[in-house]
C-alpha cells in the first residue's frame, strides 16, 4: 500500500525519519524529506482494496500525528494485491 500527504511546509529530515521510525512497525518505508510532501509505503491485510485503502489511511494518520507531522490532505493511495504484485 502506498499513501502519501501534501502540506505547505517543506519537510526536514528529521521530520520524515520520525515518520520511518513510526511507519517501520509495519515494515514500511517513508518518504518526503525536503518536499511538500510525505508518504510511506506498507503492508496492509485486508479483504478488498477498499478496505485495504481505508486501513492504510487511518494507519497512515496516526503514524503521521504520532510522529508530529502536520496535518495534511491525502493527495495519493496506491493499493497493489500480493497477485498483482507478483505479475510485476
């Protein structure tokens, strides 16, 4: 699952490293630093994409707060299936 964020501020560092040490517990990755905008990619179970999508991005929040990133509007939502993955 990827899902990323768009603000006014430039991200730092230090800012996105916070969000890779939260988003890391789900085996994931962030992304963002020196940009306007912040992300991570991750694994999430789910039954449909929907579903999939809606879970990543109440986890994706609550990374996002927990890290102290400002608060943002969700520009991007990329949702990939283990058997869409494989055919990649």
């Amino acid at each position: 699952m990827g899902i990323e964020a768009e603000g006014d501020s430039v991200l730092t560092r230090e800012e996105i490293v916070e969000l890779a040490d939260v988003i890391a517990a789900s085996n994931g990755i962030a992304t963002g630093i020196g940009t306007h905008k912040y992300g991570a990619q991750f694994i999430v179970e789910a039954d449909s994409r929907e579903d999939a999508v809606t879970a990543a991005t109440q986890q994706f929040l609550t990374a996002a707060k927990k890290a102290g990133l400002p608060t943002a509007p969700i520009v991007r939502t990329e949702a990939v299936s283990e058997e869409e993955e494989d055919l990649l």
